[in-house]
C-alpha cells in the first residue's frame, strides 16, 4: 500500500510546512512543532521551556487574553500545547470549515504573543501549582524522568529539572522571555503541519496569507547534546514523604534515535519482551514466579519513544516490597538480560511484541490529533514526516538477533540506579514532573 499523500514546502521566511489531506471526516488538525525544548533552556532558567509554553496562550499583541480559548471552542474545536525535551508543539482540531481561524491563531501568535508582567507572574504560579499537583504531593511524583536523569547524566541539558524549580521560575524575567521567543519562536525554526479535510491548493493560499508575513528570523544554532556514557555503574537516592512501598529505576544510554533508528527500534522491542504484558519476561519472573515487586515496566525515552534526538534514554522502573532490596531487583534484572542477550528470543515471542507495536502505531495514528502532532515531530527531529507511514513496517522487521544485542549493552557497568525510599522527610527540591499545558 502507497503512503498516504504529503505535501512538503517552505515558505520564505523559513517555516517549513507538511500537508497531509485526508477527505475521509470533515476535520482537521493543524499543529505547530518549535525547535526547542527543556534541553534548551538556560541554565539558571529550569523549567524555562513549559513556562514560555504556558505564556503563548495568554494573547497576543493583536488579541486580548482567552481570545484563543474562545475562537477555538466556539468552533467546535479541541487545543493544547506540550513541552519536550527537544521540541514545543501547539495544535488545534476543528471542523474542516474552521481551518483558515486555526491557522490564524498560530500565525498570530507566531508573530507576537503578549509577554506582559501580570502574564508572567499569573503563569508562573499557574505553573508552581502544577508541579504541586504533579509532583510534590503525589507518589513517585518526577519518577522517573527528572529523577533519574541526574543520577545518569551529568552536563545541565541533559541532567536537569525540565519542569523548573520554584526559585528558578520565580527569577524568570520578562527580558528573559522576549529572549527566548527571538531566540527560538521563528518561522525558520518551526513547523507547521495541516492534516485532514482540506484541499492542497486551498490549505497553501491560506498558509501564505497568515505566515507569509511573519518577519524571518534565522533558525538559532543547534547545539550538541552529546556525553559519554557512563564508565561504571552511578548510584543516587530520593526520599518520598509520599511512597508507600520502596522502588527502584534503571537508566541505560540508548543508541541514536535518528541516526541509528534501527537499533532503537530494537531496543523499544525490548522493553516489550521484558514488561509488555503478562507474559513477558519481567512480569513473569518479577510479579509472579518469585515475586519481587509489585509493578515493574520499561520503556525506551524518558517521555515515551520518538521525543527526542540523542542522548536518549532506556528506563525500568519497579516498585517493591519493604522486604525485597534493591540488590534482590537487580540481580533478577540482570539475570534475564544475561539470558537475552545469550539466547535471541524465539519467534513467537518477538511477532507478538511486534504486532501489539504495529497495532499500537497504526491506532494511534489513525486519531487525526496524534497523526498531525506525529507528522510534525517526525519532520522536525528526522528531516521527513513520511517516516510516521513507515515506521509499523520497519518495527515488524526488527529481529531476533537484535533484540539480542540490545540486551546485550544494557550492562550493569555502565548505567545508573536511583534508589527511592519511603519517608517522612521533606522533598527538598522542587523535582517536578510533567509539561503539558
């Protein structure tokens, strides 16, 4: 079966643009995916990135605030916006009839967003509550993706907090802000994807007529995020005045997620030959045979798959009894990763992993919000929005043998172990979790 349609263009300010017309319901999707993301901010600044979020939907120099909220849902329509460790995103869903109104909206506030003081301050403290909420007063709250990453990572792009410390987001200036949009908010550093019921010829008029006269800034520099792995294994501890039960996260080095696709590919197919399902691996051994914890998962990216360039990250989670120790997890860990990487899994096995993946791709992508939101980060972070089409194909092809392999390099010796610990003493820092508006 062909890929469906996609139209790709750039527009001369520099935003590049993916239509992807699909008549079968009268809607549509647009979205709106900026090159930056926590890895971005400023240091000094955490949380920098989901604040500034926050801040595009509080009006622009042309609307009043709630303007968005209303044009939106008078429509019919659904929006949000969410913060990545390497990109922002935006978007709308509306009837077909209400395209021209969403891609005003983005291109006006694409122009200039109203960065005022009382915006700032309402925003930040609209923050400060979601980390309460997210983090601070819920079990586990951050486990374990800004836990974590400070035990495996050293350098402040990759190690810190994305969801912000209080004091940090308190010292958010507005100068600060007005920095970062110029900085990152251009046309030449964004994306703009249309999927839905539209014609190509129409969707490329009205592009033209609200983003052709965004004023272009040239795209910033990307910096390298790149650090070596670690050379033995890194140990940290959290206490968690909340936790019931004790629990432990594992975090390995993954290999490219754009320049080595395949290989990670293999390594999302490990996580679900060891957690996916009752009768993988680790809930097998972990959950029912011995049993040693309660709840144990792995995932490859600390957000999920496809979220970021490299350095990424492959995680297993497990939350265990008071009477099993940490060492008894591990050994087990690392007892059935030995196996793994001795002996491929056998055929069964993988297909089934790999048709719950299939399955999972094509559902997801059949929802038009995930498919325009999908089509976007894939042209961002891989240069071709027609890899979302494929990439069902190419994990049905991931095999035996590198299932293995990727196995095989999550060594004991080279990752890290955060240890978390019920109890009564305060939190201490303002780890927090989550980066959706």
């Amino acid at each position: 079966m062909a890929d469906p349609e996609l139209v790709r263009f750039t527009l001369d300010n520099g935003l590049r643009v993916v239509l992807a017309p699909d008549a079968t319901a009268p809607v549509v999707g647009v979205s709106v995916h900026y090159d930056v993301g926590f890895r971005s901010e400023p240091e000094g600044r955490t949380g920098f990135a989901h604040l500034f979020e926050h801040l595009m939907f509080q009006g622009s120099e042309s609307l009043e605030k709630l303007a968005h909220f209303r044009y939106v849902q008078s429509s019919g329509g659904s929006f949000n916006g969410s913060t990545h460790p390497d990109y922002t995103d935006y978007f709308e869903v509306l009837p077909a009839a209400a395209l021209e109104r969403a891609l005003f909206l983005e291109a006006d506030r694409m122009r200039a967003p109203k960065l005022t003081q009382e915006n700032l301050a309402n925003q930040i403290d609209v923050v400060k509550e979601e980390i309460r909420l997210n983090v601070l007063n819920r079990p586990y709250g951050g486990f374990p993706w800004i836990t974590l990453p400070p035990v495996l990572y050293s350098t402040f792009p990759n190690a810190h907090n994305g969801y912000g410390g209080f004091e940090d987001l308190e010292q958010a200036t507005l100068d600060d802000c007005a920095a970062f949009f110029d900085t990152y908010y251009s046309p030449a550093n964004a994306v703009l994807t249309v999927a839905g019921d539209f014609t190509v010829e129409q969707a490329r008029e009205l592009i033209e007529k609200h983003f052709g006269d965004v004023p272009h800034r040239p795209a910033p520099e990307r910096p390298s995020f790149a650090e070596p792995a670690p050379e033995g294994e890194l140990r940290g501890e959290q206490i968690d005045p909340h936790a019931p039960l004790p629990a432990v996260g594992v975090g390995y080095r993954m290999p490219d997620p754009i320049n080595d696709l395949d290989a990670y590919l293999a390594n999302l197919v490990l996580a679900g030959v060891l957690t996916d399902g009752d009768g993988s691996r680790l809930q097998q051994r972990l959950v029912h045979r011995e049993p040693l914890v309660v709840d144990i998962g792995a995932g490859a990216g600390l957000f999920g798959p496809f979220e970021a360039r490299d350095p990424d990250t492959f995680t297993i989670t497990a939350i265990h009894p008071h009477e099993v120790s940490t060492e008894q997890v591990l050994a087990a860990l690392d007892e059935e990763l030995e196996k793994l990487a001795a002996t491929p899994p056998e055929d069964q096995e993988l297909k089934k992993v790999t048709a719950r993946w299939a399955a999972s791709l094509h559902s997801e992508h059949d929802k038009l919000v995930s498919r325009t939101l999908a089509l976007g980060s894939f042209e961002l972070l891989y240069g071709d929005a027609s890899l979302v089409y494929r990439l069902a194909e190419k994990m049905s092809g991931v095999t035996a043998e590198a299932v293995s392999a990727a196995a095989k390099a999550l060594r004991p010796d080279s990752r890290a172990v955060l240890v978390v610990r019920p109890g009564n003493g305060a939190s201490g820092s303002s780890d927090q979790e989550g980066t959706e508006q």
